[in-house]
C-alpha cells in the first residue's frame, strides 16, 4: 500500500506530480480557507505524512492523533506554527521552505519601505477620491529613502537581500542579530550594532527575526521610544515581534514616522483594528513571498521533503 499524504490547502496538481507517483494524496479542496481543525484531526489520523502552511498550527494534540506521521512539510520558512518539540519527541521531521523566497521577499519589503516613506497608497487614494486640486509644495511629501540610514534586525538571506537593495539607494547600513556575521559585514557593507542602537540611529527599522519566544514582543514601547521621531518601522516577518498597541500608541502620538506591515499579531487583522486609522500605516495581507513563480518553488520544496522522506531519504530542508 502506498503511503499517504494530507496537503492542507489547494495546490496545483503539476507541483504534486512527482509526490503522487509514491504516495496517495488527500488535499484540503480550499485556496483561500484554511483547513478546519476537525478535518485535520480526521485526516491525520490516516497519514505518513502533512504538506502544511503557516496557517495551520500543528500542535501536540494534533500530531498525538497521528500515529503514522513521518514528516510535516511547511510551505513557509517560518516554523512558529509547529511544537518543535512535540515533533520531535515523536521523531516527526519538520521541514520549511528557506531560500527559494529570499529574493521575492527582499522585493516587498523594499516596496512596503518606498510605500511608506513616500506616501504611495495614500497619494494614490487622494487622487482616486477627486481630493488633487492643484501641484502643491509640500503636497504628500515623505521622506528621503536615498542616503538614509537603514537598520535591519534579523540578518539571514532575506536581510542580505534587502541590505544589497539598499546599497543601490544609497543607504547607510546597520544590522544587529543574535550572531555577529563578520563575513556579511564586508561582503555587504553593514555595521553591527547592539539592537538599541540600531533602533536609536535608524531612519528604517526593518524586522525580519523569526517569531520565538525570545522575540515575542521584542520590539515594544521601550524600543519604539528609542527610535527616530521621523523613523519608519517596517515588519515583514512575523506580527507578534512587535507589540501592535504600543506601536499605534507610537504612531498616534507621533513619536514615530510611519510603519509597513505585513505581517500582524492576528491574521487577518480586524478591520476595526486601530493600525487601520492611520494614514501612515500601510497594511498588506501577508504577502512577502507571494510572486507566482515563488510560491510555486515553495510549494514544490515542501512536496519533494516529503516525497524524499517517504522514499526513505533524508529531508531536503530539515528544522528537526
Ligand atoms: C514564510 O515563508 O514564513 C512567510 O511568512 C510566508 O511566505
């Protein structure tokens, strides 16, 4: 009997292709609705192996219900979905998709900072909404990305992607991560900093850590008081690194420039959440690796760890 495989949200059938050759596969029917949790408890129960996505979380009580599981294969480089422990504990493989979105995700965030800094969404709705009465000094004016300074928290390949942008608009770079990457350093032109101090002597802060239990919250009053009344904040990793009510209380008060979010402590965030009431806010729904030809990688990763598992070989991409 083949094995069997739960992919938890539509993908395309050609990215499952090969995967179907060794294993049956059961696929949740829904692109745009994540999975319900009885569906999974039932389905689990039958699989050697989980194709998921962020959206799901892959807890302890899920995996006790499946005996069978081999490997669960998230289609994301972040993992914040998955108990790393109870996985392995179980001696469950837990596989991500890094790389394959460095650029596509260095691309966003650098459209989410030139959106902020120069007003994009909402110059373009002033316009749409008849409010252009005439060329104006001062009009929608923003600030200056070129040869501003540009402070990355969290320097992996994504941060690379994003510091190398930032050398063609001319920006000063500084970075703090957990590490020291001397290496990075010379290769691109960024300087270490303690993480006050890039937060102190930025005018973008771009975060980029991974959601752990050491960066829940990591960025908070105290940290959004240390930066640049004209400052930017930018988030494209995941929302609960930043504290969302001391951010609007920071924005509100002006204690800070704008922010780029794309990424929230809820998903989807409410519409009546305060960040949504300011001008200076632009909010997009999760959407750093989203290109076509991305996702298709991602996705195609995810199936061949499993497929490489259930042909009796290692992970591509392991975590655990
Ligand atoms: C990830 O991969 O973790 C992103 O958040 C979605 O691309």
């Amino acid at each position: 009997m083949k094995p069997k495989t739960l992919v938890t949200r539509w993908l395309p059938a050609d990215v499952l292709a090969r995967l179907k050759t060794v294993s049956d596969v059961t696929m949740w029917p829904e692109a745009d609705q994540p999975a319900t949790r009885d569906f999974l408890y039932r389905e689990i129960a039958q699989v050697d192996a989980v194709l998921s996505m962020l959206t799901d979380q892959m807890d302890e009580t899920l995996m006790s219900h499946g005996d069978h599981l081999r490997i669960i294969a998230n289609m994301a480089v972040g993992y914040d979905n998955i108990d790393l422990q109870a996985a392995k504990q179980r001696a469950i493989h837990v596989t991500t998709t890094p790389d394959v979105l460095n650029e596509t995700t260095a691309d966003l965030t650098f459209a989410l900072l030139l959106a902020v800094a120069r007003k994009i969404p909402e110059s373009s709705e002033f316009l749409r909404s008849g409010q252009w009465q005439s060329w104006s000094p001062f009009l929608l004016a923003g600030q200056d990305v070129y040869g501003a300074t540009l402070g990355l928290i969290g320097m992996g390949r994504i941060g690379e992607g994003v510091a190398r942008r930032a050398r063609g608009f001319g920006m000063k770079l500084i970075y703090h991560n957990r590490q020291r990457k001397t290496e990075t350093e010379v290769d691109l032109g960024v300087s270490y900093e303690t993480l006050d101090g890039v937060l102190q002597l930025s005018d973008y802060v771009v975060v980029l850590t991974p959601l752990t239990q050491e960066t829940h919250h990591l960025i908070g009053e105290r940290e959004l008081q240390l930066m640049k009344k004209t400052a930017i904040l930018i988030n494209v990793s995941r929302g609960p690194v930043v504290d969302e009510v001391a951010l609007y209380r920071a924005l509100h008060q002006g204690q800070l420039y704008g922010a780029g979010l794309d990424v929230f402590e809820q998903e989807p965030i409410a519409l009546s959440h305060p960040l949504l009431t300011l001008p200076n806010v632009v909010a997009l729904p999760h959407i750093g690796s989203a290109s076509i030809a991305t996702r298709r990688k991602m996705a195609q990763l995810a199936a061949d760890n499993i497929y490489e598992v259930l042909i009796g070989n290692s992970p591509l991409t392991p975590i655990v």
